[in-house]
C-alpha cells in the first residue's frame, strides 16, 4: 500500500525541484537565471533536430488551422500499423501518451485496485486515483540494481484480492531498465487472474525494437502497450501518443476520449515523422555511442551511483545521501545553467536520485566537468 509520508514535497520553498522535468522556462524564472542558455537534461527528449519533414509539413500549418482533425487519426493509425506491423484495430492514437494512461482506469470495474511497479511514471498513480481506484505501491530495491524477483512479487500481488491492473515501465523510467525476461510470466499471471498487464514503452523506440513486447499482444486481449512519439522525434510541443490494445479494449475507452483531442498538426507531423528509417537508425547509433560515454565518464565521478540504462537518459544517485549534498549539487548545476530532473517524488527513490538525459557531446562534457567541480570543492573544505 502507498506511503502518503513518503512522499517528498518538492514544491517547498527551499527545495524548487519541479514535478516533472522539461520545465525550462519556469525553472529559468524562478531561480533568475537566462532561459536561453539553460541547457535541460531533466526532460528525456531526443537532443538531434525532429526529422527534416518536419520543416516542411509546418509549413502547411495555415491550411491545417482551418480544417477540423481528422476525428478516427486515419493516416497517423495506417503510419503506426505500416513501422509497427500491428493492425491499425489494434491501434489507438492520443494526445500524448498521457491521454491514454487516463483513459485506462475506464477499463477497470467499481472496487477494483491496482499495482505500480515503482519508481514509474507518476501519472499512472494520479489517473487511477482520480478515478477511485486505489494504487498500491510495489518498490523496486535499488540496492538491488531494481531487480524483479518473482518469488517476492508475486505474493505481493496476491495479497491485493481485488487486484485489476498492473502497470511497469519497459523500459522504466527513470531507471532505464528493461524487464524483457519477466514479460511472459507477468502476462500469464494477469491471464490467470484476469487482470490487466499495462506497460509503459514510452522510451521503448531509444532502445532496440526486439525488446518491445508487441509479440506478447496476440496471445492476450488484458495486454496494453502504451507508446510515445513526441520523445524520440523530438516533438514533444505537440502532444502525440498511442496505445497499442485489444479492439474490445479500444471499444471500452473510445467513448471516453474528447471528440478531436488530437490536432490536426500533430497528426500530420505524427504520420511522417515514424515513417523516417533514416532518423530512427541514427538516433539509435548516436545513442549507443553517447550512452556508452556518458556511461564510462559517470563512472569517473566517484560521489555517484549511476545505474545501468537501456535508454537515452541515467538515473544517478549521490552516495552521500544527505538533503544538502543533493540540493547543493542541483544549485551548483542550476548556477551554471544546466538542469537535471531531481526524482526524489518518485515512489522508492528519495532526493539523492537524479535522472540525466542524453544531450550533444559538448553539453555532456559541461555537465560532467560541473559535477566534478561541485563534488571536488566539498572533498576540499
């Protein structure tokens, strides 16, 4: 069951970490610092320009501001079908991913609970909640790497008799992991019980396509995948996400959905911008090479514990766990213009927890050279 006293308020006065990271300009103001220098890796986004057809479908911008979005997204469902290979009754288009994560609980019957692998995505928690649905917390350790260990878990999630959904990230954010090998085991539990399996692959595209879990979909109509464009394209202004779940599923939310929720730009830009091979195979190499830097570089700062990641982005922690270190390391980065995202609100993590996403090399290095700085002037008081 959730702790509400473990939660950190990290909107208080001393401590300004905001909610969720890609806040620039908010933070810019708030800590009196020039927007245009702050250089953010608190938001997940990929760093390289949005695919070059980009530029041009804005140019058709004035003609799309006076026709109303095409209610059903038929062109941007046919693009998913066409990169993914699942059928486009399969596919449901939303205003972000985060559309869809509220529309879930709509699949859940009156008294039904749920359980969150944490840390996860905080909007999973909230949507259930606001819903009437009670979520129940199940932290993984990260002095074991947040591992899953089945013999633990599952008589966890046995205990919860009304249990109606489980939800985990694959891969996790902010941890990165994968839980490729879990996957079929979690399906067939759910398939036992009847519950829902929800896995959130937003950054699923950051990582290689044999790790989705599309190939578990047609063994069970419980299985939903919940999918993002605006990340790894780089568009995340225009709010464009998926899911990917049983027509019978897509029947019981649809009429939940706002009529037109997704503009018509963003489905324009939505239907081109996956069709790009060419964006995607260089993102992904970019990323192998940048991760294995950034990877071997954190290493070198002693102070920290950065944990493996199978994405674009690392979560860290100080090993000096104090409140001080960890606010004065996020000061010392704001002073130079740099932010990271403080996960100190995500359940199981406290504030000692950052997430660092992958930026340009240049910007990486000033990252990692302002962290030794702050580090190398506490070890010379």
């Amino acid at each position: 069951m959730i702790d509400k006293k473990s939660s950190i308020n990290l909107q208080s006065a001393d401590t300004p970490y905001p909610t969720h990271g890609g806040n620039p300009q908010a933070i810019a103001k708030t800590c009196g610092t020039d927007p245009d220098t702050l250089i953010d890796f608190s938001a997940s986004i990929n760093p390289l320009s949005p695919p070059g057809c980009v530029s041009q479908l804005l140019l058709e911008t004035p003609r799309l501001l006076k026709e109303y979005p095409d209610p059903h997204c038929s062109v941007v469902t046919q693009s998913i079908s066409q990169t993914t290979g699942v059928p486009e009754d399969w596919i449901r288009v939303t205003n972000g991913s985060t559309e869809l994560i509220y529309l879930l609980p709509h699949l859940l019957r009156e008294g039904q609970e749920v359980a969150i692998l944490d840390p996860c995505f905080s909007e999973y928690e909230k949507s259930f909640t606001a819903f009437g649905f009670r979520p129940h917390s199940i932290a993984l350790a990260a002095n074991n790497g947040f591992q899953i260990e089945p013999s633990l878990l599952f008589p966890k999630l046995d205990a919860i008799k009304q249990l109606g959904a489980l939800v985990l990230g694959h891969p996790a954010s902010p941890t990165g992991k994968l839980y490729s090998e879990f996957l079929p085991s979690f399906q067939e539990y759910c398939e036992d019980r009847n519950i829902i399996l929800i896995i959130d692959e937003a950054f699923i595209d950051f990582s290689s396509v044999d790790n989705s879990a599309w190939n578990l979909l047609t063994r069970s109509p419980n299985t939903i995948l919940v999918r993002s464009l605006t990340k790894f394209y780089s568009i995340p202004g225009l709010r464009i996400g998926y899911g990917i779940l049983h027509p019978e599923r897509i029947r019981q939310i649809a009429p939940y959905q706002y009529p037109w929720s997704v503009n018509a730009l963003a489905q324009a830009v939505g239907a081109e911008v996956i069709l790009d091979s060419a964006f995607k195979e260089r993102t992904l190499n970019w990323v192998r090479h940048e991760r294995s830097f950034m990877l071997e570089t954190l290493k070198s700062v002693t102070q920290v514990e950065t944990f493996p990641s199978e994405t674009n982005f690392f979560l860290i922690r100080t090993r000096d766990q104090s409140a001080e270190v960890a606010r004065g390391l996020y000061q010392h980065l704001l002073s130079q213009s740099l932010l990271i995202r403080n996960c100190g609100n995500f359940r199981g993590l406290d504030e000692s927890f950052f997430r660092i996403s992958l930026r340009e090399r240049e910007d990486n290095q000033k990252l990692l050279h302002s962290m030794t700085e702050y580090f190398s002037s506490r070890d010379r008081i």
